[in-house]
C-alpha cells in the first residue's frame, strides 16, 4: 500500500489534536444560541444565574452524564482550566479517532473475507479457452465443445 494516505491520516490527527488540545481553550465563553433563546423572559446576574422572571432555562436539569469524568469540556480532578480544557479535547479526538479506526478495520477486514470466500465470476469465452483437456461436463458448461475421448 502506498504510504501517502497514512501520512495524511497521521497529519489530519495532529492538526486536530492540536485544534483540540490548544485553540480550544480560546473559544467563546458566552452563552450561545439555543441557551440565550431559553434565557428569554429571565434576567441573569453576571455569573449567568436566573435571578427572576419566566423562561424555559429554570426547567433545565443536569443529565445523566453530568457527572461523568469529560463532562461540561473538561477533565474532573484536574484544577487548572487551560490544561483540563485541552486535555478533554485531546481525548475526545483519540477516542472518536480510535472508534473510526476500528470501524473501517472491521469493515476492510469483512470486505476481504467476502472477497476470498466468495471468488469471482469469469465470462464464458475466458473459461472456455482453455477447456481442450477438460472433462465433457466441464467444456460444456465453459461454453466449449463437449468432447469425449
């Protein structure tokens, strides 16, 4: 196999592990905007708390996963926000890198079994040509004379 798309995978991985593990960190920290349509109707101290008022945002819950170790774009137990941030990101792009990798390993690997198993099929004059020592029924049915000896 030709080496050139294992040298765009492996650059591909390291500029989103870079995207993740860096530039992540500066993304926005305002609200964006399915969570200030839900705010609509509230009004918000600076620390984004409902303080009063009617909006969709007093119903929210946490999820289920709320307590998870990469929840709310961090890494739990670690106290420095850059480093949690980045880290999180960095594992996130390992672990959907790792899923892809097994995905399309599984399908190649299944793709080659059918291939093996299952042969392919030759045109009748290809496998006639060659059939002047065959048996009667094989020649026949390649679309050569049935001869016998």
């Amino acid at each position: 196999m030709n080496k050139r798309p294992w040298a765009f995978v492996v650059g591909g991985l390291l500029v989103a592990l870079l995207l993740a593990g860096v530039v992540s960190n500066y993304a926005s920290s305002h609200p964006d905007g399915l969570d200030s349509s839900l705010l609509k109707g509230c009004t918000v101290d600076a620390d984004h708390n409902i303080t009063g008022g009617s909006c969709p945002a007093q119903q929210a819950k946490d999820h289920e996963l709320a307590d998870s170790p990469l929840a709310d774009y961090g890494v739990r137990g670690i106290d420095n926000a850059f480093l949690s941030t980045g880290l999180s990101g960095v594992l996130g792009v390992l672990l959907t890198f790792a899923v892809g990798a097994g995905a399309f390993w599984l399908l190649r690997r299944r793709g080659a079994a059918a291939t093996a198993g299952g042969g392919t099929t030759t045109d009748a004059t290809t496998a006639g040509a060659g059939t002047a020592g065959a048996t009667p029924d094989a020649a026949s049915a390649a679309g050569g004379p049935a001869t016998r000896s």
